[in-house]
C-alpha cells in the first residue's frame, strides 16, 4: 500500500498540505488550530551575530493556551544545544 503523493515532473515532493506536529507535545497541529504557532529561533555566533541558521519550532494553540509555551520552548532549546554539544 503506498501513500498519494502529488509529484511534480522533476519528481519532486509538492503536496499542498503538509501537517505539522507540536514541538512539545508531539500532537498534530491541525489546519483549523488558528491559535498555533511556528517559531524560527536565530542562530549566533560566538559574536552575538546571526549566522543565517535558524532552528524551527511549532506549538499547538492548547499548548499556549495551557501556558505551557514558555516552559516547553525553554526545555526545548536547552535539549537542542546539548544534542549539538555532543555531536561536536
């Protein structure tokens, strides 16, 4: 069984609706949750000079409705540069 694809003729991937998932919840931002949010956090460099890199974060509306969007992209940020200090 495959998936439906909308596959352009340089056979690229070009679906029109693509979901999201909440970064903290790892629930489904649906098309209707008009109180969702993506985030693209900078990255700097040790001179404080943004580097052209961003990292990507995306929260449900019932996650911010919670209060829970300060806390979880605090978490969050923190696991990212931990991962990237152990990749190095």
């Amino acid at each position: 069984h495959q998936l439906a694809r909308m596959i352009n003729d340089e056979g690229q991937t070009v679906d029109l609706y693509i979901p999201r998932k909440c970064a903290w919840s790892n629930k489904l931002i649906t098309a209707k949750d008009h109180a969702s949010v993506q985030l693209n956090i900078g990255h700097l460099n040790e001179d404080g000079v943004y580097t052209g890199q961003f990292t990507t974060f995306a929260l449900t509306g019932k996650t911010r409705c919670f209060g829970e969007s300060d806390a979880g992209l605090d978490v969050l940020w923190n696991k990212k540069k931990a991962d990237e200090k152990a990749s190095q």
